[in-house]
C-alpha cells in the first residue's frame, strides 16, 4: 500500500514537470501588441475592396505606419542580456531543472540572431520593406483602374520625419511598380502626419510624464502578472529572480524573430504561455491607451488633423480637381490618434492596471501593429441621372465596419463626422 502510494507520487510529479510544447502545438497567439507582424493581422484590399452597384473609386487616400524596424537603443540592451540565457536554458534542462520540452530547448539553443537586429537599431528590418511593398503591390492591384496611370499631380506620398520611415516609401513605390514616383521630402518640424512630435505640451505632460505608465506599472503588480514571472521562472529554472526587464527582453526576443511572411514563430516564444503573451499584450494596450488614446483627451486632439486633411482632399476631389492617391506614412502614435478621433475602439469602461479585460475593444495589436493601416476611398456613383458620392473605410485592409454601414459611409456622413476637425489647433502646445 505504501509502496504504490509513493510510486504514484513519482508519476505525478514526472507529468507535472514536462509542460507543453511550443513546436508541436498548432495554435499560438499572435499577437505581439505594436510588434505584431503584419501578416498576421491584415486581410487583403484585393479581396475586401467593397464593390457597389454604380459607384468607382475616384481618390484613394491612407495613413501607413511603418513596417517592421528594429528595435530602438533603450531595448536592445536587455534583448543581449536575455540572448546568453538560451545557455543556461540548455544547462538548465539538462540538469533537471525548468520545464521546457526537449525539442524547444534544442530549437532555443540553435537559434542564432540575425547580426542586423542589434546593429541596425531602430532602422527598418527587411521584413518591414516586405511588408510595406506588399501594401503598394495590392493597392495598385485592387483600384487598377483608378491608379493604372499616374501624373505628378494625380498623387501625394509623403512621410514623416525618420530615416526608418522615409525608407519604407521606397518599398510602397517598388511594390507599386513605378519606382519614377515623386516623395515629397519629411519636414523635421512639424507635420500632419505627426504634429504630436513638435508640441512640448505632449512631449512634458503624457509623453514623459510618469503618470502616464502608471497603470501600466499598477498591472505589473498585480496577481496576474506576476503569476506570469512566476511561470517563466519555472519554464527556464533561472536560479535568479527574473526581473522585469528580463521579462521583456525575453518578449522582444520573442516578437521580433518571428516573422510574419514565413509564418514562423520563434524559438523564444516557447519561453511563453498563451496566457503570458496576451498578459504582455495588454501591458502594451495600456501603454498605448494612455499615450496615444482615449486615457489623454489630449491625444485625439491631434487624432484630427490627419482627419481634417481627408476631408479637404476628398471634397477637392469630389470637384474633379483632387489627387487620385494620397499616401502618408507615420508612427504608431498616429494611428492610435486618428482611432482615438473617429471615436473608434472605445471602452465603455477606460483600460485600467487593475484588471485585464480580455473582451476589451481598445488593440495595439490591431490599430498599431507593424504597417497598420488605414485607407479610405471616395467613390463617384451614379444611377441614370443622378450622382452621389460614398466614402469607405479600411482597417489593414478589411473593411472598417463600426464606422458606418458595413464600412460605407454615405458623403454626408462622412462630412458630418470629419466637419469638427477642420481648423483644429494645436495651441495649446
Ligand atoms: C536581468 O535584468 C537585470 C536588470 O534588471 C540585468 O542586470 C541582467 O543582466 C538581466 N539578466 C539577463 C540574463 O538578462
Ligand atoms: C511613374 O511615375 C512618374 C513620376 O510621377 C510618372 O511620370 C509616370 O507617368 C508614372 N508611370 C505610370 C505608369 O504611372
Ligand atoms: C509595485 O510594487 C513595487 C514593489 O512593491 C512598488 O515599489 C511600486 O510602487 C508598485 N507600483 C505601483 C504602480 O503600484
Ligand atoms: C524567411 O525565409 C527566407 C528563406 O528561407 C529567409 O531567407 C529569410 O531570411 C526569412 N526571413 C525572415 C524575416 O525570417
Ligand atoms: C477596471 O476596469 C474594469 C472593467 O474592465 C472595471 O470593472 C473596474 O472597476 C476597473 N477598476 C478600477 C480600479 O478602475
Ligand atoms: C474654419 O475657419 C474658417 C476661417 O476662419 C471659417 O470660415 C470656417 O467656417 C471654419 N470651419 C469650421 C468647420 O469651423
């Protein structure tokens, strides 16, 4: 009796200590907050471009973040320190200790960093190249008609300030197959595209205001989230209490050697449950919430003025006298401005660090994932006698349907939505 009740202890604790395994499971969470791959959020403009009985498009006008970029100064440093602990993963198992699976720690400890990653920092990767050529490809696909010839005045292409993001039009130009297309050239000091950059106002009070990330530093107190340290201390057997910076240099390990194009997953997320990256996700929603959104009135404010432009670009091209193409290319900041304005994703309850509301709308993963995008079409109908105007809405190239009917806005509600934001100021920077 005492005999079989010590074996079946043994058995326990055997199946305990060996968990899942990364490599062999087929259904991962993919979403890495504003370092999700674009693949793995975006439909296709081909395929979603709403076709109504009548209409054409007349002008195509779309606010683009940049694609994948390496990370910036201030993380890279972490990312090496985490790089040396596939060794003592390794050294770990082999031992006996941590809980990763044989397979995972062999796919760990084999894989080796792209020299680029950490040598290039904070310039685009050449999957964010991929990415954004991928989105002048379609784009030109998708309104052939529309977009088959271009003047020098039939077009706009224009980014903000930024060696990784000025580089990245390069790539919408080659994709869309005239490389001969004029960029206009960034303005260091203010643009629509960015008016958020010149106003120390935002820069003092939300940018690097500490207040700002306080929930987000309330969450990583919580049961939650430190259950998730807990666990990746188990997975790995560190020895030494993993701190918070080890944490994400473990997660931007993790995001940035996926790859979205060749649908692989690195070897790092194997460190990670399901749990833990949608816990991590949402330190990121947090942080993009109070910076860029609806937890800073201030942040929509500047969400308008991109949005001003559409409307005045678009009403130009109602009178016949518009661009057939208007391309900005920005930040994440900007497109979580220009959610913010249209009153998009918005929680009925503000996001806060004391609990994570998994059916929330506010998703840095979708609205500011690497090339989010957003794109809006004019369209001309006419039906015998009669023309009428609508305006659709893309999110990463799906329709943006919480904005009107299915994503089609009818021109009066369109105007009507946008009106408010002409002649916004930003004096109060
Ligand atoms: C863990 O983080 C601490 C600072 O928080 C750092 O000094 C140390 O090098 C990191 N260790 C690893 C293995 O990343
Ligand atoms: C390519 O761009 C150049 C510069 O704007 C323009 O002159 C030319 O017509 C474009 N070609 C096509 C096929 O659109
Ligand atoms: C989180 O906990 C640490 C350690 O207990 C404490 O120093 C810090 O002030 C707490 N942060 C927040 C935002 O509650
Ligand atoms: C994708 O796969 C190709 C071919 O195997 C490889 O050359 C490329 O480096 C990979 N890209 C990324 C971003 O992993
Ligand atoms: C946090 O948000 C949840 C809803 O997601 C709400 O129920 C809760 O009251 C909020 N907590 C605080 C402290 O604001
Ligand atoms: C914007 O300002 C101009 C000039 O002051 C004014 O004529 C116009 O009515 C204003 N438009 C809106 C929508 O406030």
């Amino acid at each position: 009796m005492k005999i079989i009740a010590i074996l079946s202890t043994v058995f326990t604790i055997i199946k305990l200590s060996i968990s899942n395994c990364y490599w062999s499971e087929n259904c991962h969470y993919k979403y890495f907050s504003s370092k999700t791959p674009y693949e793995f959020v975006r439909g296709d403009i081909r395929d979603s471009f709403v076709k109504i009985k009548g209409c054409y498009a007349i002008s195509v006008w779309s606010l683009v973040r940049h694609g994948k970029r390496n990370p910036g100064i201030d993380y890279v440093q972490n990312m090496l320190d985490a790089t040396t602990m596939k060794y003592t993963i390794k050294f770990n198992h082999e031992n006996g200790k941590g809980s990763m699976c044989a397979q995972d720690v062999e796919n760990l400890y084999n894989w080796e960093a792209d020299p680029k990653l950490f040598q290039n920092v904070h310039q685009i990767a050449d999957e964010g190249y991929q990415e954004i050529f991928g989105i002048g490809y379609r784009i030109r696909k998708a309104f052939k008609d529309l977009l088959k010839s271009l003047d020098d005045k039939d077009y706009k292409l224009r980014s903000a300030y930024g060696a990784w993001i000025e580089n990245g039009v390069k790539a919408f130009v080659e994709g869309f197959g005239n490389t001969s297309m004029i960029i206009e050239k960034s303005n260091a000091d203010y643009d629509i595209m960015a008016p958020y950059e010149a106003c120390s106002f935002y820069v003092k009070e939300v940018k690097n205001n500490m207040k700002t990330y306080l929930e987000e530093n309330k969450y990583k107190n919580t049961s939650e989230y430190l259950a998730v340290k807990k666990r990746i201390q188990q997975r790995t057997g560190m020895d030494f209490t993993l701190t918070n910076k080890n944490i994400t240099g473990l997660y931007d390990l993790c995001r940035y050697t996926s790859s979205g194009l060749n649908n692989t997953l690195s070897p790092w997320c194997a460190i990670f449950t399901k749990e833990d990256i949608q816990a991590l996700e949402y330190v990121g929603d947090l942080r993009h919430f109070f910076r860029n959104s609806y937890g800073n009135p201030i942040n929509e404010i500047f969400g308008r003025i991109p949005l001003a432009d559409l409307l005045e670009r678009f009403k130009t091209a109602k009178n016949g006298k518009g661009k057939k193409l208007t391309v900005y290319f920005t930040h994440a900041t900007m497109m979580d401005m220009v959610y913010s304005a249209l009153g998009l994703f918005k929680d009925e309850i503000p996001l806060n660090g004391t609990f994570r509301n998994p059916e929330r709308k506010w998703r840095s993963s979708k609205t500011a994932t690497f090339a989010a995008n957003l794109m809006v079409t004019l369209n001309r109908c006419s039906n015998g006698e009669s023309t009428g105007y609508n305006v659709v809405f893309y999110m990463n190239e799906e329709p943006l349907k919480s904005i009107c009917n299915e994503g089609v806005c009818s021109w009066e509600d369109f105007e009507m939505k946008l009106k408010p934001f002409i002649n916004t100021t930003t004096a109060f920077c």
